[in-house]
C-alpha cells in the first residue's frame, strides 16, 4: 500500500539540500544542517547514486552532487526507488485475499480506476515540482 516512508521523504530532503550546491556536499555538512537522521542518509545517498540521481566523490573533498535533471524524473520512478508497491489499497495485490471480497462492492473501483488514476499523475508529476515546493 502507498505510503511515502521516512526514506522516501528524507530522499526528497536531501535532494532540496543538494539542489543548488556547485560542490561535492559531504554527507556530515548535510547531516549537520538539517539534523536528518546518519543511519539513513547513508543508505538513501546510495540508492539515489545507484538510480544516477546524484553522484559521489570519495575523498577529502567528496561527497555528493546532483547529477540528474529534476524536470525529467518522474515522482513514480522516484517513489520506486524506495517504495516497493505504489498501490493504494492492498486488494491491488493479485495474491493479497480479502475476507470481504464477495460483499466489496468498490473493489473493482480501487483495484482499477483509483490505482490508475494516482499512478498516471504520479507520473505527470516531475520531482523537480516536489523539490523546489
């Protein structure tokens, strides 16, 4: 079911603090300014390194650098990165067995339509929208 996790979120942050730095930001000034959580800021810099959202510099003056254009990413292919099921309701799930299903009368709506609905304009939103506010 869809809902946005702490790594998603702080992904975002990390993303607005990097936004317009024309330096390697080393993860200890990031953590510093904005108090996010280390355990997590190390985990999420390299999946967004691994997706070629931003790049890393080993070193004395590494750290992280925006690589990707904002406007050309996708919030979904974002959210995907660190959500594993961008589904509103867990009936989406083909293997998911409802004890209600034989009196649900709004499954095939959630199933369907409403998924759709939220995945296209997850789509339509670019995260350079989400970062920027």
């Amino acid at each position: 079911m869809l809902t946005i996790t702490n790594q998603s979120d702080y992904g975002i942050l990390f993303l607005s603090y990097l936004l317009d730095k024309k330096y390697y930001v080393p993860l200890s000034e990031l953590i510093k300014n904005t108090n996010l959580p280390k355990r997590f800021i190390a985990r999420i810099s390299a999946a967004l390194a691994k997706h070629n959202i931003v790049k890393s510099k080993e070193g004395k003056f590494g750290g992280y650098q925006l690589t990707a254009d904002l406007k050309k990413i996708s919030l979904f292919e974002y959210l995907r990165i660190f959500e594993h099921d961008i589904a509103l309701t867990k009936c989406v799930d083909a293997s998911f067995n409802c004890p209600y299903d034989s009196i649900c009368l709004h499954k095939n709506y959630l199933r369907h339509k409403l998924n759709r609905i939220v995945v296209k304009e997850l789509k339509k939103t670019y995260l350079s929208e989400v970062v920027n506010g």
